[in-house]
C-alpha cells in the first residue's frame, strides 16, 4: 500500500524515526543498518513495508530496496517475526545475510537474539533458493572457500580440537575473506582456538 515516503526528518532514533510529509508524521520502525545511512535532519527517502494486523498497521523503513526485500523474505518464514527480521538487520548486513544463507552458514544465522536451531534451519531452507535469484555470489569461490574450509576442518580434527568448535571459528574466519588458503585458515583458527 505505501511503498516508500519522501519529507523531512523529525525525529532520529536507534530503533525509529519520524519524518514528516505534507503535514503528517509517519513513525517508521528501523534497523540500526539504516540508522546508520540517515543524515541528521534533511530530506529522506525511505522504503516502506507496512504490517497489517488485527490490532495494528505498523511501518517499517529502510535505507534500500535490497534492505526491505531482505526483509519481506525473512518475515515470510515461519517462526521469523518483524522484530526478529529487523535484529537480524540490525546485526548483520544485507549482504552478511545472503551469504550466509547461501553458504548456509547456520550458526551465523542462529548468532542473531530470538533464533533458535530449528528456526535458522527454517530460514535456510525456505530461502536458500530466492536469496540465490537475487544475491549473485561466484560459486567457484564459494566452493573453493568450502573445500579449504573441510580440508581446515579435518586438520584441526586431527590436531585435537573438537568439530563444532572449530568450524564456528573458520566460519568467522571465511566470513572476514572466503579467498584464504588452506594453510592460512589452519593457521588463523589456532590463533582462535
């Protein structure tokens, strides 16, 4: 119904903002992405998305097009809210979430407060196919980040250290530059370990 608003920044808050268009005062419920991206108190545009329930209307801004369909995708899995939505954009950027739904990274999706196991495998699962329609990653890289990232894995296996654990750290790892090698990768997760 609306679908994004342009007027004067009111009022600027971590989780909301007021802007004012001919008169009226809309209260837009924001993530701390676009928090960030608003200037003090000039014009604005942002998208909107508007949450139609029984005992509300409530609206949601967003500094980009990319932000706001990230979040129309999140909210239509099951067990993921608006507020959940708008941590995970507050905690992560547009792009830290497609790639990590892509790589199907689940323990950077459950890292998010209110996401629980069941839940991110619910998230990649129901998305995974439309975040990779939109989101243009080099697969060869992907897949070459996963196979150094098994062979990582089986060394630190072999060195003592438990699976899950090490693979939460060559996650972080990945996550900061997915074009390390092997050895570099074995070497920053002992530094972690």
């Amino acid at each position: 119904m609306i679908t994004h608003i342009r007027g004067k920044l009111v009022e600027k808050n971590p989780t909301y903002v007021v802007v004012e268009t001919n008169g009226v005062g809309y209260w837009l419920n924001i993530s701390l992405n676009t928090f960030s991206q608003l200037p003090d108190s000039e014009s604005v545009l942002l998208y909107t998305h508007l949450l139609v329930r029984e005992d509300s209307h409530t609206l949601f801004g967003f500094a980009s097009k990319i932000e706001r369909e990230i979040f129309r995708l999140l909210i239509s899995v099951s067990g993921v809210g608006p507020s959940i939505a708008r941590t995970m954009l507050s905690s992560m950027t547009t792009d830290e979430i497609q790639r990590a739904i892509v790589s199907e990274n689940v323990s950077l999706i459950q890292s998010v407060k209110g996401i629980g196991a069941k839940t991110a495998q619910r998230v990649l699962i129901d998305l995974k196919g439309k975040i990779s329609k939109i989101y243009t990653i080099d697969e060869v890289s992907l897949k070459q980040s996963n196979t150094n990232k098994n062979e990582a894995l089986s060394a630190l296996e072999v060195l003592g250290f438990t699976k899950k654990h090490s693979e939460k750290v060559l996650d972080k790892i990945l996550l900061e530059d997915a074009t390390l090698s092997v050895a570099v990768l074995i070497k920053k997760a002992l530094k972690n370990l």
